[in-house]
C-alpha cells in the first residue's frame, strides 16, 4: 500500500495533452497522462517502441500499397467508467489530431491539435460495430514512424462532449483512465492525487496511490528535494544544478538523454539561403561533435551528434547517415 510524492511542474489549465492550448504544460501532463491514457505503443529506455500488450492483442501492418496497419484490440479494455474501448477511439484521435478542416470539435469550431504529423497522412480509419475490437488505419502517404500514433489515447465518449480544445478542464471528471490510475481528487494550485483503477484489466499498478504536487519553479522543486518532502522530480537541470543535486546526496540523481534534439533547417525559398554554396558553407562551419560534448558531456551522457532523421542513437534501426559534416572545416567554409 506504499505511496509516492511527485514534483510535477506547473498545474494544467488544460489536462488534453494533444490540444496545441495545452503545450504550455507538455511536460506536467506526460507523467499523469501515462498513467491515464494508454498508448499503442511505448518506448524503452533503449528507445525501442514496445507494443502495449494490454491495450492491443497485435497491430499488424498488412499492407504497404497503401500503407494499412491492423490493431487488434484487446476485448477486456473498458475506461473506468464503464464504456468499452473500442474502434471508435482510434477514430476520434484520428480525426481531432489529423489537421483536417472537414472534422470539427465540439460546437463546429476547428480541431487545433498540437502536432498533427502521422496522422495527417492517415487516408481513414475504420471498423464496426460487428466487430467493435478491430480499428484498420489507411494511410494516404506511407509513413515510417506510425508506431508512434495513438499514444496518450483519448476517451472519444468523453471528448466528443467536453471538446478536444478545451474541455479537459477537470481532471476528476474529464480524465476517465484505462490504465493502471485513476484521478482520485485535485487540490487545485497544490496537488492532484491518482489511485488504483479498480476497472483496469492489466497488472495492477504496484503503489496504491501517486500525489504529483504542483511546483510553479526550479526553485520551489529543488527546496522540496532538499526538504525530502518529494520522492521523485524529473528536473531541466542546468549542469551546475545537476551537480548541486549530486553534492547534496541523500538522493539518486540520473541524468538522461531525452528524445528531443535540436536541429538546423534550411528555408531554400529565401533569397538568402538559395545558394547552395552557401548552405554547405553554413554546415561546414558548424563543430557539431564539440555542441553535443558542450551540452551533455555534464551529464555523463554520450555526447554524438544525431545522425538520423528517423532514429536516435541507440535505438534499434539507427545508422549515421548525416556524416556529409562530420567535423568542422571551417578554413573550407570561408
């Protein structure tokens, strides 16, 4: 019956990870929603993308002409509330994240999703009621990463209602879980607090209850680590923070790679930039091995510079093929 203490960030305004008006709180809404809302797939450590052998009994891509991937849903999925989880929800998150102006939110207002990317190259999504645990997705233009569509699953019984944008207002009554928690109750301004889902089908979460309190700074994150008044933080921590925190001790600190990278595009319409040469010059000049050691070497963290548009290092499928600019020339670059 053990509980934890979460530092979760800011408090949501606005609990719908996919709306683009909840950005702002992305990464307080990560942690819960994991919990919450379950995921097609979800990633390793390694960044390998594991099937959520709870959720489905399979997804299988069928078909590369078009591109048609199969999910078996499993027949025990029900959100607490009652209703089964069904074809239906692949249809809602489809059509309120796919950036289509022929589908509209609740009240005929625009779906403004967060990042519409897969599943604007969705053709249709389909099933029946005959057959209400098969959801066959058509892509209209293939796409390599749809392993990663229909994470963070949305109640479609729920948002069809409330409405995608802004209607997750409440978390004790909008946030209707199929996964391992449910939201027991909110103390707005100081903590929101998730329990066993008593309707969840899955292995049962292992603690009986998770309190994420709301830290509207570093600072009022760090005190309560300092305090041990939190069990758990996932801190942006500049390297001297990080370094704060592992003098302190008392407390396991890791510092880990996320799955984001900074990147460099070039605007070939601009004037500016039509050159070729000039581009080449551009990336000639960029010490990309010396940015990555600048910025992760602190953290004990392999420091290679992406060399993937699909893959990060250390995922199963990654090979380097940016290495046109390896090292920096910059004498060529003049």
């Amino acid at each position: 019956a053990a509980a934890a203490s979460y530092g979760l960030g800011p408090e949501p305004g606005n609990w719908n990870i996919h709306a683009r008006s909840a950005s702002p709180w992305y990464l307080s809404l990560q942690p819960v929603l994991a919990q919450i809302w379950p995921s097609a797939f979800y990633t390793e450590p390694d960044g390998a993308q594991v099937l959520d052998t709870s959720l489905l009994v399979s997804a299988t891509e069928v078909s590369s002409q078009p591109q048609t991937v199969v999910y078996q849903i499993n027949p025990r999925a029900v959100w607490s509330d009652g209703t089964p989880l069904t074809y239906a929800d692949f249809v809602y998150n489809w059509q309120a994240q796919s950036g289509q102006a022929r589908f509209t939110d609740a009240g005929g207002t625009p779906y403004k999703p967060v990042d519409p990317a897969g599943y604007d190259d969705i053709a249709e999504v389909t099933g029946s009621p005959a057959d209400p645990y098969t959801a066959t997705v058509t892509f209209s233009s293939p796409y390599a990463g749809w392993r990663s569509l229909f994470s963070y699953l949305m109640p479609a019984h729920i948002a069809g209602t409330v409405g995608f944008g802004s209607g997750f207002s409440d978390p004790v009554a909008d946030l209707v879980s199929a996964g391992p928690y449910l939201v027991a109750q909110v103390h707005p301004g100081y903590s929101l607090q998730l329990v066993r889902n008593a309707r969840y089908w899955g292995t049962p979460a292992n603690l009986a209850a998770i309190t994420y309190y709301f830290t509207s700074t570093l600072a009022e994150t760090l005190d309560a680590l300092f305090a041990h008044e939190l069990d758990v933080a996932t801190v942006p921590a500049a390297p001297a923070t990080y370094q704060l925190l592992q003098a302190a001790g008392g407390r396991s600190v890791r510092g880990m790679a996320s799955a984001a990278y900074e990147d460099l595009d070039f605007n070939q319409a601009s004037p500016l930039l039509s050159s070729p040469v000039l581009r080449q010059a551009i990336m000639m000049a960029l010490d990309r091995t010396t940015m990555a050691a600048d910025v992760l070497a602190p953290y004990g963290v392999s420091a290679a510079p992406v060399e993937n548009r699909l893959y990060l290092p250390g995922e199963a499928g990654y090979s380097a093929d940016g290495t046109g600019y390896d090292k920096a020339a910059p004498a060529a670059a003049l």
